[in-house]
C-alpha cells in the first residue's frame, strides 16, 4: 500500500479540524491544501481553498487573512 500522500493528510486534518471547531487549525490546513494545489498548477482548485483558508483566517482573526486575500485578488477571486 502506497504511503498517503499530502492531500490525504491535509484531507484528515481538515475533516480533524472540522469535527473540533478549531477554526485556526481550518485556516492552517485550508491554506497549507491551497499551496500545495498552486504548486501543482491546479489555480482554480488553489483558489477554492484559499478562499476558505481566507474565511476561516478572518474569523480567527489571524494576520494570514492578508495572504489569502492578496493570492485571491492576484488571482481575480476577490
């Protein structure tokens, strides 16, 4: 059996992070999914989560909100 790769872990610490309310951990892994999406050169995937990254970011009042916007407006999201 393959070993999981960072999409199935992101994937597990989302459902995680989901199931405990922790709205930091969700801007965390949404944003660390996003990177790893933009990396591979899948934008409007990217886009999807960093716009949830984004959310979760402002409601947690964390400054990589900033990040997310910025990437979402480079990108004509926002």
């Amino acid at each position: 059996m393959a070993a999981p790769s960072v999409f199935d872990t992101l994937d597990a610490t989302i459902l995680a992070a989901h199931g405990a309310g922790d709205g930091a951990e969700l801007a965390y892994a949404y944003g660390a999914a996003a990177d790893a999406h933009a990396a591979r050169g899948a934008i409007d995937v990217a886009c999807f989560f960093y716009t949830q990254a984004y959310i979760f970011a402002l409601e947690a009042g964390l400054p990589q909100a900033e990040r997310y916007a910025a990437v979402l407006r480079q990108n004509g999201r926002l």
